[in-house]
C-alpha cells in the first residue's frame, strides 16, 4: 500500500460531524429536515460475499436484498465490486433495521490521490459543532434540533491491490433508539423520488397543484406514505428546482420581449438588476408609456402585488398597480423577481421610482412582509406604508384554524374588532378584549400583528389618502390587476400573451367607463345645486358614490356644539342615535371642514357629515378644495384648469355663500355681546341702524354699476367722456377733498368693472377649454369603439 493521506468531512465534531447540522441555514430557499445525510443512495451497486456470490440491482432504485441475503449484516472480510456499492449496501441494511447513513471520514493515495479507504457511520454519529468562531458573528436564521448523540455504529471499508473493497471494520450496536418500518420513509439516507414518482409530480406541478396536493395524491397512489419512499419537504424542493431549472429559459424569453418592446417605442423602460448578462439570477422590472402615463395621473396611491409568487400562482411576478378615475385597476409597471432579498427590493423600488419620473406615491399598499417594509422605509421614506388587510385576513384563516373549528364567531367578532372602532382608544380596547374572550392573548402571530397595528388598522390609516370609498368595507384586497388571466397554471412563456391581453382588456373596459359617463345622466335624487355640481364633474362611479353620502344626510342632524371664533364646531348624528355621534370643525371664513371619521382625508370624498354641516349653513356647492381631479371626468386632462369651477352660476353661489355665512358669524357675535346688559344692547341696536342705512346706499350706488352683457347700465360713451373731463380738470387745477373721494370713488367703480370683465372672460375661457376636452375625449371614445367594431368584424 501506498502512504496514506486521512481526509475528514468539514466541521467534524466529537467524532466527526457534518456541516450540514450546524446552527447556521446552509440551505437558504430549500425545505429541509433535522436528518441531513452528506449523499443519497447511488444509481447502481454490486456488492460480494467472500465466496464470490455476487448480488445487485439498478435502475435508480434503493438496493433491498432478496431471499436468504434478508438478514444479511456487515461482517469484517466482507468483499465488494466498488466503494459505492459498499456504501449502498451500508444504507440498505440500515433501512432494514432502522437508522440513517452518511459518509464520516477517507482516506486519499500520496501518490494519485485517490481514496482507498472509507468510513460510514450512523448519521447521529459525533456531536454537534459549536465553534464559536463560525456563529459568533452570522444570525441564526433557523435554529437546528440537536440529532447528534455520539453513536459509534460504523461501517470502515479499503480497497485492496485486486481492487475490490473490503470491510475492516464494523461497529454494529447503536446509543439511541431506532426507527420502526412506518417510519424509515423519513429518514435522509432512505428518502429517494423514484422516477415514476417523478413523472406524476411533474404532471400534477404543470396542472397547477401545490405539494400539499400532490403528496396526498401520492399516498394514495402507492397505498400509504412509508411506501412512498419520500416526504413532503422532498417534494417540495423537487417541485422547487423544477421552477427554477424552468425559469432559464423563460427569462431569456422575457428579455427579448422586453427588447423587441423597447425598440418599438423608445418610452418602453425596462432594467435588470446588475448585468444583463447574469439575468438568469436577477430580476427585471419593466412599465410601457401608458402604465407611466397613467402614475402622473393616479400616481398618488400605489399598491406593489407580490401574491403572485406566493402559493396562490407560484409566479415570479410582482405588479405595481394603482386605481384610476372610474375605481378601475390601472398598471404602474411590472417585475419579474428571482431573487427577493432587501438589496433586490430596494433596487427594485429606486428602479420604478426612476421610471416613475421620480415623484414618489402618497401611499403603498403591500402584503405582510418584514423585507418589503425595510425596502419601503429606505426608498419612500416619506410614503405611508400599509399591509393589506385582506391578505392579514387571509393568514388568519391558517395561523387561528383551531380557533375558527372552535369559536364558530370569531371570525366576524376579529373583523369587527379591525372595521369597527372609530378611535385608537376604542380599537385597543375591543382587541384586548377579543383575545381575552377566546384566551388569546399570549398568541405569537396576533401578538405580532398587533405590535404592527398602526401599518393595517383602518383607524391608524384614516388621516392619509388610500382612494378607496369606505374605511369598513373589504376592498382593500390586493388590487390585482391581472386577476382573471393569469392562473396557477401560468408559466412564463404563455404570460406573454395573457400580459397584453389583460391590458387590452383594463383599456376596453376605461373606454367604456368614459363613454358612459360623457354619454349619460345620472337620475337626480335631490333639489340641491350641489348634486347637480357633483354630477357634472366626477365620473359616473364616483358620483354615485358621492349621492349615498348626500341623501344619507337626510337622516343626520348637525348641531353646534362649540364656537372657536372661525372655527365652529357641529355634532352630528343620525336621527336617534345621539350616542354615536361625529364631530365636524368648521372653518365659515375658508369654507374648510374636518370630520373625525376621516373620510376625505382616506378616499378624497366629502363624508355625510361634513355635508350635513353644509346644509345647515347654507353652502350651496362643493367648494373648490373638496373637488380632487383624480375623481373628475377631466382627471386625464392635460389642460390644467382652475379648482375652482368654470361655471359662473356656481361661482355666484359659492362667493355668495361665503359673505352669508361671513356676515351671519359675525352678526352673532354682536349679538352675542350685545346681550350682556342694557347698555350694550342700545350701543348695538344703533351701530345696526347705521350698519343698515350704509348697506342700503351702498346697494343703491352698486345698482348704477351693474354688468349688463358684460357692460355697465349707462351710457358708456358718456361715461368715457366724463372721465376724460374729470381726468383733464385733475390735471389742470388741485382738487378738493370732495372732488378727490368722488373720483377715487369713479375710479373704484372703474378697477371694479375691468375686473367683472375679466372674470367673465376667464370664465368663458375655461369653459372653451373644458369643452375642446370634453370633444377630445368623446373623440378617442369613438376611436376606441371603431377598432373594436373592426376587430370584432375580423
């Protein structure tokens, strides 16, 4: 024999031990159990007895000997073909009485460097590493169960000069219990997909099964798990490396998509993290003109969809979506996401972000997840990040299963305990008394998002703009858009062509929506000025939404309840409910409300109770504020028009509303002070007759300036030429004191009509432009309706 070189697996503790069983998670995005071995059953083996009997099998399966070999065990002397057919040997007399294998230490020639000699041991062989220089400076993610507990049971083999491999040594008694038959499927060493096995996973994956399925469907197919020779972590990563030896091929696909898109419109932005070359392990974000078009008009609350990659399609694919005019989903971009950790998602959101013309949303709505919150907080940091509630929903349903086959109400007593509570105080109370009630409250995952409350409560959200229409109602799910199109069957290649037909489709059904709300009117339920105003301004969707909360103040009363000099404030509450009541703070001067539900403040609509409030003071329309674009049948509009409305008639009304309310304030207030003695009283009786006599002259000289067709009553040529005069005596002679108030009184009159006619003109300008877009868009619209007529037609 040859010197000899021993060799020793890494990590090898107390006897040897394997890397694999370390603190640390070496098998980052794979399933894996406590019994690791360091290699699985061989494809073929022959081994021999010393008689020169051979014995054998192949084909990928695990080695069982048959007949009078049944009994077979190790014994020194032993002969064998090849060193793999020892170790297959060693495996399949350990599945016979109920322990796992693996491959301990060898030994290698000085002089070809070739192994000549093997040891295999029971995988609970040695102790488990604890060097602290490995672990003291790496997180463990997952902690390992200690499997560990220094078995000496081996098996040692070395090759001879003939070259056959021969046992010199055999340790057969073990310190720990063994596994019975029904159980050896779990060990490593034993657990091997056949091919068979494969061919039904793979059938089943391509219909879109999970594992979970798949497993169940296995076990009856074989007549029981142990015969199945695997378990579900092993189908799990099979299914897994099935994914991503797929995904190859489909992201070069990808690539030349994005390619080809590009080089027909140069507003088509796409990038890969890193080099384009290492795309196979990168990911790719791409947004089309239209989706970045869309961002700059209903870019101020988004939602990044990552449910896809989920269990719910097992796609890659994450969209960034948003929600436009008509409540429809419009698309902001789209990412293809290999890799998902934080370094990926902060790339990921600077890239959209850049693409996005760099003007950062208002809101982000995501899903629950620890990495996407770290990315957001580095990239927006100024954006109000929220989970989705349906998704925390959704998760209850599987962490509290117990609770839901116990407590048939608690499901709807944990929604009501979110919805419900209309203040921070309430909703900590009505929660603590949830998990107190069904004995909850030591539970770690609603512990978990309880300490997350202020990013999914509706009461921690309320004062930020989501675009949604009810803080209670369930239609914060992920706004998917591509829901309907793409299934759990969907593999990359066929999304290709279920992409654009989503977003033909998303477009077919906005064209309809604008058609409708150009082409109809909506039925009026009330007199008042302020429905008409709403109907012609927001979409069909949004003013419907708008008339529920304006009828619905039919049945609210609003009274005063404090006056803060400007600022008034109402309590307001349906009629014979007075213990639930909402409270409006109302600024008469700047014609500003706030309610303490939030309602505008979380969907840019007026709540029934700050409208309630506006018909007690007599506020005849929406002031200008109250009117968000995004809602608006002009919310594409390139033409940046006024907040304020462009019809005169409103205008009148909204000013006119203004010095009522303006007045009547401050008319009570004297009178207020007035009241308070005898005295007080006369001084204020007096200064409102002089106050009356002034407003009676005051109207009576405003009646000789009135517009008529845009000119002042009178005969203007006169007019003009007595100003002439009176300009040519100011000139020619110093005026009195009389002459000089009467003609700083002429020229009052002057600056007030030019500035009537300007506003006229203004008026009647903007109302030109409204009506060019109005044209534009039923242009489009027909546009838009001929292709699909054509299209239909083909």
């Amino acid at each position: 024999m040859d010197p000899e070189i021993l060799e020793f697996d890494l990590g090898l503790g107390g006897g040897g031990s394997s890397g694999r069983d370390g603190d640390d998670d070496a098998n980052i995005g794979l399933d894996v159990d406590e019994d690791m071995a360091d290699s699985p059953a061989p494809s073929s083996i022959l081994a021999s007895n010393s008689n020169g009997g051979g014995f054998g099998t192949g084909g990928g399966e695990i080695y069982l000997p048959e007949g009078d070999l049944l009994d077979l065990e190790p014994y020194e002397g032993m002969e064998f073909e090849s060193e793999e057919a020892a170790k297959a040997f060693y495996n399949s007399y350990a599945r016979r009485v109920g322990f796992s294998t693996r491959v301990s230490s060898s030994r290698r020639s000085r002089r070809d460097g070739a192994i000549i000699q093997r040891q295999f041991v029971c995988a609970k062989e040695g102790f488990r590493n604890l060097n602290e220089k490995r672990t003291k400076d790496r997180e463990i993610k997952r902690p390992r169960t200690i499997t560990r507990v220094g078995c000496k049971a081996s098996l040692s083999v070395k090759v001879q000069d003939s070259g056959k491999w021969v046992v010199s040594g055999f340790v057969r008694e073990h310190n720990h219990e063994l596994v019975p038959p029904d159980q050896v499927h779990c060990l490593r060493s034993h657990r091997q997909i056949s091919g068979p096995a494969k061919t039904l996973i793979d059938t089943l994956q391509a219909a879109g099964m999970g594992p979970r399925r798949i497993m169940s469907a296995l076990i009856k197919e074989y007549g029981g798990i142990s015969k199945v020779g695997f378990t579900e972590v092993d189908c799990r990563n099979y299914m897994r490396n099935n994914r991503q030896r797929s995904l190859e091929g489909d992201i070069q696909l990808l690539l030349d998509y994005l390619r080809q898109m590009q080089a027909g419109n140069s507003n088509f932005f796409f990038a890969v993290q890193g080099d384009e070359d290492q795309a196979l392990t990168s990911n790719v974000f791409w947004a089309d003109p239209k989706s970045r078009m869309n961002y700059t008009y209903f870019g101020d609350t988004v939602t990044f969809d990552t449910t896809y990659r989920s269990n719910r399609y097992r796609l890659p694919f994450a969209p960034f979506t948003g929600v436009n005019h008509h409540g429809q989903p419009v698309l902001f971009g789209c990412a293809f996401l290999i890799n998902e950790s934080e370094a990926s998602f902060v790339w990921l959101f600077k890239t959209w972000l850049m693409a996005m013309s760099g003007r950062p949303p208002v809101s982000i709505t995501t899903d629950h997840d620890a990495v996407i919150r770290s990315a957001i907080m580095q990239v927006f940091p100024e954006t109000r990040h929220r989970f989705c509630k349906w998704h925390i929903f959704k998760k209850c349903q599987e962490k509290l299963s117990q609770v839901f086959l116990k407590h048939p109400t608690f499901e709807a007593d944990f929604h009501k305990c979110v919805n419900l509570p209309e203040s921070i105080e309430e909703f900590v109370s009505c929660w603590l008394s949830l998990v107190d009630r069904y004995e909850l409250r030591d539970h770690e995952w609603l512990q978990m998002m309880y300490n997350d409350r202020r990013h999914w409560i509706p009461v921690y959200l309320r004062d930020t703009f989501f675009a949604e229409m009810s803080i209670t109602q369930r239609s914060d799910s992920m706004n998917s858009y591509f829901d309907g199109f793409v299934n759990a069957s969907t593999n990359l290649n066929q999304f290709f062509k279920l992409y654009e037909k989503a977003l033909e489709s998303r477009n077919e059904k906005e064209v309809k929506a604008d058609y409708d709300t150009m082409n109809t009117s909506p039925a009026l339920k009330t007199p008042s000025p302020m429905e008409k105003q709403a109907s012609e301004l927001y979409t069909r969707k949004l003013f419907t939404r708008f008339q529920e909360e304006l009828v619905g103040t039919l049945t609210f009363t609003a009274s005063k309840s404090d006056d803060d000099d400007d600022v008034i404030t109402y309590q307001v509450a349906k009629f014979g409910e007075d213990h639930k009541s909402y409270y409006v703070k109302f600024n008469v001067l700047e014609m500003k409300a706030a309610c303490s539900c939030q309602m505008f403040e979380f969907s840019g609509l007026l709540c029934r109770h700050v409208l309630a409030v506006f018909r007690v003071t007599n506020v005849l329309t929406l002031p200008s504020h109250y009117i968000l674009k995004r809602w608006t049948k002009n919310a594409r509009s390139s033409v940046i028009l006024e907040e304020r409305s462009s019809d005169v008639y409103t205008n009148y009304l909204e000013s006119h509303t203004v010095r009522y309310n303006t007045l009547r304030h401050e008319t009570f207030k004297l009178v207020d002070e007035g009241s308070k003695s005898l005295d007080t009283c006369n001084v204020a009786i007096d200064a409102l007759q002089q106050a009356a006599k002034r407003v009676a002259l005051a109207t009576k000289n405003e009646g000789r300036a009135t517009l008529v067709n845009g000119r002042i009553r009178g005969d203007s040529a006169r007019d003009a030429s007595r100003a002439n005069t009176t300009n040519h005596k100011m000139l020619c002679q110093p005026l009195s004191e009389d002459d000089m108030d009467k003609k700083i009184r002429e020229l009052t009159n002057e600056l007030d009509y030019a500035s009537r006619k300007c506003e006229v003109y203004r008026s009647n300008l903007l109302s030109v432009l409204k009506d060019i877009e109005d044209h534009k868009l039923q242009l489009s619209i027909k546009v838009q309706n001929i292709k699909i007529s054509m299209k239909d037609g083909l």
